[in-house]
C-alpha cells in the first residue's frame, strides 16, 4: 500500500485480486512447498476450494493434467484479475557512468 494511495482504493484492488467464493486450484500432495505444475507434472495434485475465507480441500487429482482439466476454467479467471505493470510506473533511466578525471594512455614505443 502506498501512503498516498486512499485506504478505499486500497481495498477494492485486494478485493478484485481475492478469490471468488467456489473457486477451485490444485496443489501438489508433497513435502515440498507449492512449486509450478513443471516441477513435478506427474505428482498427486488436491483440489481446493475458496469458500470465502480458506482453501478446503474438495478432491483428488492423479496428476497435472487431470487437476487443470477440473480447475482450468478458474486458473483462467485468476490470471485474468492479476493486473499487469504499466510501463509508464518504471523509473528513468540512469545516466551512463563517465570517469570524473580525464584518463589517456600513453602511446606505446614502435620497436
């Protein structure tokens, strides 16, 4: 949050970015922690669902494809809340690094 930023405009974009109530994820059944579906594709996946305020588990899947095939349309909706960076909010661009002092080599001795 930025401190110029209004608290209400604060909260509307985490509300837009939390999860609707009965959307579903898969997460791998592992000791590790949440890792990408392409560390482990063919790794026990159970499916979650937000019920407003946590993630319950729902199901079983036997692996990445069948969890995406029972979850996909969801992933598809989360990614389309995640806002992108504007180009215009990067910083300027830094000046090229010049050497305060003049430096010259000395010219090398033709044998």
């Amino acid at each position: 949050m930025d401190e110029s930023e209004p608290l209400k405009e604060w909260a509307a974009r985490r509300e837009q970015r939390r999860p609707t109530p009965g959307e579903r994820r898969a997460t791998p059944l592992s000791d590790q922690p949440q890792q990408g579906a392409h560390t482990d594709p063919d790794a026990p996946r159970v499916i979650q669902q937000w019920d407003g305020y946590q993630w319950t588990p729902d199901g079983i899947a036997e692996d990445h494809a069948a969890a995406a095939s029972e979850t996909g349309q969801d992933a598809d909706d989360r990614a389309e809340r995640v806002p992108l960076p504007t180009f215009s909010k990067l910083p300027p661009r830094p000046e090229p690094w010049r050497p305060t002092q003049p430096w010259h080599q000395p010219q090398a001795p033709h044998p």
